[in-house]
C-alpha cells in the first residue's frame, strides 16, 4: 500500500539567520521499507532519529531529496498528490496544541473536508461526527464543547475522531500516547486495534518504546541516524536484536514491560552503536548506493556491518 525506495533527506545547518556554515544536517539516509493492506507498521527510534521528518515526506510537508515515495489504494492504483488528503491520515503526538482551542469539536473534525465537493450539507455532517465521535468512545454532544472542556486522553481521541471521519486507509501514528499516561495509553492502543480491524486500516507507527511497538505492530522497523538499521516481524525483533541500536532501545526498557533479554550479540556484528555520525560517513553514504542488508531470520534483515565496522572504527 505505502512504498518508500531509497529516500533521502537533508538539511542546512544556519551559522545564524543569514550566514550559512556549509554543513548538512542528514536526517534520512537510504531508507526503504513497505507498509501492507490491513498491516501494522512500526518504525522506531530516539528523539533525532528521523521518524517524523519520514512522515512528514509521506504526506508532502517535505520533499524527498532522493528517492521516491508512492501510494495504492485498497483496489491496487496508484494514487497522486492531491488524491491521498483523503487517503492518509496523520495524528500528532501532543493533541493540546494540535487542536484549535478557539473552534468547537464540530469545527474541528469538519474542517478538513467542509470546502470540498465532498461536502454533505451540515444535516448530514453531523450526523457523520456524532457517530465518529460514538466510535471513539465520547458522547454524540461533545461536538459542541471546545478541546480545553477535555482530558488529555479525551483530546487525543478527538484527533483520531478528525483522521477518521475522512475514512482513510492509512493513519500515521507519530509518538500519539507518549504525552498521556501509562493507564490511559492501553485505552487508546487498544482502541486503535479496534479501528484497524474495524475500518481495515494500515497504520504506521511511530514511537521510541520497542516494546509498546512489538505489543501493537506486526512488523518493526528499527530507524537510527537516518539509517533502518534493522527491519522484522515484531515477534522475531523481540525475541532476538541483531543490531545492537535495536538491543539499546530494548534494554532501556523497565524489565517488568519486556521480555527476558537475550543472550550475547553475534560475533559477526557485536560492534558498539556510535552516539554520533561524522559528516565523512554521512557524504559517503549520501553519495553512494543505496545502504545493504544481511538476512538473519525469516523477514528479518540487519544492515550491513560493513557500515557498522567503519563507524565503531572512527568513534
């Protein structure tokens, strides 16, 4: 449904307002992964890792610099620019400052589609966010009251009320419970369960916790620097880390929300994760071809430790 080949992204670095240092800051570095009908995708990683700047090019707020991003609908074609508005919806991670505390909810969730040909009249609209709004688990008269009137769960369920109510087939999930707490993010994880399999939605989803991911997603990829350092089925990455970012991110994990850890890393690839890239790595991967992977498992592959031997070396 969603393809991402070989796409790379960077940005300036600024001296100051004006003055230009010369430097590139590398946020995607050759990164290529699938996300199918009906499948729940999880790319995971530190804050600067490069999650949200690769969700902001699959709805067109940037640009890939190379590579190409494409899309298909649930009957197989191919879709443009304008047309996937409807198609891909995305939810922010902090709902207090992506809804309007001027407009009502009704205004909210009507918003994306009120000046559309798509527009049913406003009879029929809101009857369309009562029952959105129903799905959610609010009531049918809350569309009158403003966000401040809600709880913080509350405000993130009104979001997912304005990616639904324009019935899209992928919803981007950037870091959407990591701002609430622990008691209320199981409510809103199992209710995106709930509206996958209701709706036959594909997700992707975003998030820096590997073992809230493994728990929700049916396939993980693991984004460090820019780079997918490891992609698998969620089940496989939770039961054996080849990489050891992937292993990082999972022992920073509280054991109680984990499983046993495995054992010691293969030998093949038991190099340490580099904190930082040099700009000497990053232009010879921005350079040359696309990044290679070793399969390790069934669906499991780890980026080549061709890479990992020439970063341990220069750290």
């Amino acid at each position: 449904m969603l393809k991402i080949q070989q796409v790379f992204k960077r940005f300036p670095l600024k001296a100051g307002l004006f003055a230009a240092v010369g430097d590139w800051v590398y946020a995607i570095n050759g990164v290529s992964f699938q996300v199918a009908p009906n499948e729940i995708y999880g790319l995971v990683g530190e804050s600067g890792s490069g999650k949200s700047t690769m969700a902001r090019m699959i709805v067109n707020v940037h640009q890939p610099d190379r590579g190409s991003i494409s899309y298909r609908n649930s009957q197989g074609k191919l879709l443009t620019q304008a047309a996937l508005r409807q198609h891909i919806q995305y939810i922010f991670q902090d709902p207090a400052h992506s809804l309007n505390p001027k407009l009502s909810v009704f205004s909210i969730l009507t918003a994306g589609y009120r000046y559309r040909k798509g527009w049913p009249g406003r009879k029929v609209a809101e009857g369309e966010v009562a029952e959105t709004l129903y799905t959610v688990g609010l009531r049918a008269d809350d569309m009158w009251r403003r966000p401040n009137d809600f709880s913080g769960g509350q405000r993130q369920r009104i979001a997912i009320a304005r990616a639904l109510i324009e019935r899209p087939t992928l919803l981007i999930c950037d870091e959407v419970v990591s701002a609430l707490d622990v008691s209320i993010q199981a409510q809103i994880i199992n209710m995106l369960l709930e509206l996958k399999a209701r709706y036959k939605l594909s997700l992707l989803f975003i998030s820096h916790d590997l073992a809230l991911v493994g728990y929700l997603c049916d396939r993980i990829g693991v984004l460090h620097r820019g780079l997918l350092v490891e992609e698998a089925p969620a089940q496989s990455i939770l039961h054996q880390r080849w990489h050891p970012y992937s292993e990082k991110l999972y022992s920073a994990v509280p054991a109680r929300q984990r499983r046993k850890r495995p054992g010691q890393l293969p030998k093949a690839i038991s190099v340490s994760a580099r904190e930082g890239w040099s700009n000497t790595v990053e232009n010879r991967y921005w350079r040359e071809a696309e990044p290679r992977y070793r399969q390790v498992a069934t669906n499991h592959y780890v980026l080549e430790d061709r890479l990992l031997g020439e970063l341990s070396r220069e750290s």
